[in-house]
C-alpha cells in the first residue's frame, strides 16, 4: 500500500510538472516543431542511445570486477540494457539501478558487492557530469546573466563535487569506527572500492575514457533532436545548458525524469535567452528517444530468463547482508 502510494505520488508530481511546464510555453510552437520531426535525426540520436547504454556496460563492468567481482562485456550490455528499460517505467530516474543490482546480486555477485558497483557508478557519472557544469561554467555564464540562475549554477556543480569529495573521505573513515553504523559501513566499504578504482591506473582511465563520452553522446542526442526539428539550438548551447538539467533530473522525484527534465529545460532555455518552447521540445524528443530504446531493454528482459524480476522487486531495497571485498 505504502509503495502504491509512493508511485502515486511520483506520478502526480510528474503531471504537475509537466502540467507547469506547458503553461509556461506557446503550445503553438511546440506542436509546430513536433509535427515538422524528421525521422533521420532521431534514428541518429537512438544509435547514439545505443551506444551510450554499450560505454556505460564497459564503465560497470570495469568497476564490478576492480571489486573481486566477476562480469562479462556480454552480461554487463544485458543487464544495462534491462536497467535502461526499467529506468523508462520505474517511478524515478534512478529504478534502472536497482534493476542492475538485482541481476548481478542474483548472477552471482552479492548484494553487496552490486549494491556498491551500482553506486559507484552512479556517483561516477554525476561527478563527471559536475566538472564538466564547472569547466563549462566561463562559457555558461556568457549566455545565462540571470545572478539567480548563475548562483544555481555554481550550487549545483560545486555541491556536487563536494558530496563526492564527502563520499571518498568515508573511505578513510577507520573500519573498527565506521563498523558501528550499518549505513557508515556499507558508504566507507564502497568508499574503499572507489579509492582502489582511483588508485589503479587502468581501472582511472576506463572511467574517464568512457564517463566523457557518454555525457557527449547525451549531448549529442538532445542534438540531434534539435536539428530533427530545425530549432535554432547549436552543440554548444546544449553543452552548456543541458548537465545542469541532468543533474537536477536525476533527482528521484517523478516518473522516469518526466516533468522534472521539462521544467528544468524550459528554465533553462528562458536563462539563456532562447525559446522556452524549443526547450520543451527537445526535452519531449529526448524521453521518447529513450523511451523507444528503453523498449528495446524490455525485449532483452523477457528473452534473458530474468523475467521473475517484477517492478515490485526493482524498487526494493536490497539486503546488504554480505560485505563486498574492498
């Protein structure tokens, strides 16, 4: 009852939102962009997806086996792919996750171990996402003159380097002191994963080498939708307004993103002095590009043999009954 409430409450927040959102634009234009879509840019943004969802699996991988874990190039594109698709229906940004640490927990890895990997992953990506929001931040800053907005900037890229910096420190925290708090425990030990991941050469590079490109790639597919519909929105005005609005997206708040990506998109784009309504837009092309792609994880959920994992299992939280090996 409480779960269904919860959803409920996600979904409700997801059509508010959304419901905000199109107030605030010329539905007009909106539907004069989405009517003119040409198929090609699209089919380039998906291939695109495509090829996000194969260097995020590379990423994982690198992180589960650094973590005395053992994951295939094979079941590592699996298992990202269903996570893909139960990010796509699952009440938040964030339910391809719990996805993820379900399968490898029950292939072998541990609920531990794979609630750490998926962490770590995710912590990765944001902080990645962050520097790139700060090293953006001179040429941002031309365009958005709003003191708020540029306040939120700098609160978002700053805050959350330094919650990722907070993250590392645990690792650092002594095993017998961090022992005493099973939440403390679990942070400090996946802490611990992320300073042997930094520590080694390889496993650093792999990180970076794949971390960047799948933030390019995002950028280049709310590119390429821009250009499905001719919208005057060039690469870099993507670069520079669209990590903010991911970052803020990721917050598990509604259904998939929706609605919290539209408004932070129409927001943004109102900053930088472009169309609210081309922001909408492109943000609408975005989700149902990952949308459709995420079908395709639904597909390889149902042809993989893990179809006993039901909604219900993905948004639970997984025991952590076993430590992972640090």
């Amino acid at each position: 009852m409480q779960r269904t409430l919860f959803l409920l409450l996600k979904g409700a927040v997801s059509v508010l939102l959304l419901y905000l959102s199109l107030r605030a634009v010329h539905l007009g234009a909106v539907g004069a962009r989405l009517m003119s879509v040409k198929p090609a840019w699209l089919a380039a943004a998906a291939i695109l997806m495509l090829v996000l969802i194969g260097l995020s699996a590379v990423r994982w991988r690198e992180i589960v086996n650094v973590g005395a874990g053992r994951l295939g190039i094979g079941p590592a594109l699996q298992f990202n792919f269903i996570g893909t698709f139960f990010s796509q229906v699952l009440p938040s940004t964030v339910g391809g996750d719990a996805a993820r640490i379900w399968l490898l927990a029950r292939s072998g890895g541990g609920w531990a171990a794979a609630t750490y990997s998926v962490l770590i992953d995710r912590i990765v990506g944001v902080t990645m996402l962050a520097l790139i929001v700060i090293v953006c931040l001179p040429w941002t800053m031309d365009i958005v003159h709003d003191p708020i907005a540029r306040g939120l900037l700098l609160l978002i890229g700053f805050g959350v380097l330094a919650a990722a910096g907070l993250f590392l420190a645990l690792g650092l925290v002594p095993a017998r002191l961090a022992a005493r708090v099973a939440l403390l425990r679990h942070l400090a030990a996946a802490s611990r994963m992320t300073w042997v991941l930094c520590r080694t050469r390889r496993s650093a590079l792999v990180l970076a080498g794949t971390s960047l490109p799948i933030h390019l790639s995002t950028v280049a597919i709310v590119w390429c939708c821009a250009q499905s519909v001719a919208a005057p929105v060039g690469f870099e005005q993507v670069l520079f307004l669209l990590p903010p609005v991911l970052l803020i997206a990721t917050v598990p708040i509604s259904i998939a993103g929706w609605g919290v990506r539209e408004s932070s998109m129409v927001v943004a784009f109102g900053y930088a002095g472009l169309a609210q309504s081309d922001g909408l837009t492109l943000s609408i092309l975005f989700g149902l590009v990952s949308f459709a792609v995420g079908a395709i994880g639904g597909v390889v959920w149902i042809a993989s043999g893990f179809k006993r994992l039901s909604f219900a299992a993905a948004t639970e939280t997984p025991p952590l009954a076993d430590e992972a090996r640090p």
